[in-house]
C-alpha cells in the first residue's frame, strides 16, 4: 500500500508551492484541454481536489468522474471543491483496493506512481490499465530524473520527507515509462517543467 497523507493534509498545497512555485499546477492544467466532453473519468490520487476546480472551469457539466484518495483528510478537503453540474463518485481508498469497470475514457493520475516501488508498481499500474477503454486516454504527471544532479538531491530530500511523516514505501522512481510501452500507449503530447524535473505526457491505450 503506498503511503497515506493526512499527516500533510493541512499543509501539503502550500508545501508544495513553497518549493515548487506553480510548476506541479501547470503540469496538471497542461493535460486538461485534452479532456472530451461528457467523459468517463477516474482520478487516482487526487490530493486536495484542486484540479476538480480547473477541470469544471473547462467543462462545467456532463463528466462523470471518479474519485480516489486514500488520505481521509485529503477528501475531505477535495469534498468542498466546487464541481459544478459534474458527476462526482468520491471513493476513500487506495486506487489498489478496488474492483475497477473497463468503462472509463480517461485515466488521470497525478504524481501517484512514485508512492510504489519497482517491485509494487506493476501490479498497480495494470490495475488502472484494464479500467481504460481501449483507445482511452491517460494524464500522466509526475517526477523524471534527466541526469541533472539537483534533481536527484531533491527528489531524495522529498522521499525522505513523506517516508517518515507518511509512510511513503519508495526511494526511487519506479520505470513507469517501461510499463506504458509493455502496453503498447502511444504518447500524444508532452510537457516538462522545473527545468524537466516534473513531466506530463497524454498516453493513448491502443485500441487492440
């Protein structure tokens, strides 16, 4: 199971803007225009809910989305987001501990896979694939390492941090980029940010 949150509930937005300044924000808004109309939506580790916000800015009505945050205090806060005419399923548990329909058209997933080692990552990512249609798409954002020695102090000081206050299992990114193309997706569009530390792809499932 990867780590739980509510110890960094309260703070973990202003946490990480102190650090980050608005770059985990855009990465995560760079994805939404690719969002159709009247979608089938899961949400994976969605934090404070912030994003359900950008996402009705964008589409104000007629998505159904699934919610998923196994922090308590993280929904709670997600609860209180304005979603407008949206369809919202909120879901209190780790996206591992459900029984996922094939019948979603997208997947979101924002810096959830660094939660899970090399070890766990595989089971939890092919979880999430069999839940997307086929020729479905999946938001992708989260941390990459391109050989820049900052990046990996920092990403080191982070683990760190959430592993004693959260219980975060991992000490290094897993190679999420290998799983996406043991299953064939196809990228459709990327985007780096912080000087490439963060990276957001759109993936597309292949449709056989």
């Amino acid at each position: 199971m990867p780590g739980n949150y509510d110890n960094s509930a309260r703070f973990y937005d202003t946490l990480s803007r102190l650090v980050f300044g608005r770059a985990l924000v855009d990465a995560q808004v760079y994805l939404l225009p690719h969002i159709p109309k009247n979608s089938n939506i899961i949400i994976a580790g969605g934090g404070t809910g912030w994003v359900l916000e950008e996402i009705t800015k964008l589409h104000p009505a007629g998505l159904s989305i699934t919610y998923v945050e196994l922090s308590a205090n993280m929904m709670a806060i997600s609860r209180k987001r304005n979603t407008g005419q949206n369809k919202i399923t909120w879901i209190n548990k780790g996206i591992e501990q459900l029984g996922l329909s094939p019948d979603f058209d997208m997947v979101i997933t924002p810096f959830l896979f660094d939660n899970f080692t090399e070890a766990t990552l595989p089971v939890i990512f092919t979880h999430i694939h069999q839940a997307l249609k086929p020729g479905g798409h999946w938001l992708y954002t989260d941390f990459q390492l391109t050989g820049k020695w900052w990046q990996y102090a920092m990403l080191k000081s982070m683990l760190l941090f959430f592993k004693i206050l959260c219980g975060v299992q991992s000490w290094r990114l897993p190679n999420v980029a290998g799983q996406f193309n043991n299953y064939g997706y196809e990228v459709v569009d990327e985007k780096s940010f912080f000087g490439e530390f963060v990276v957001s792809k759109v993936y597309k499932k292949p449709v056989q």
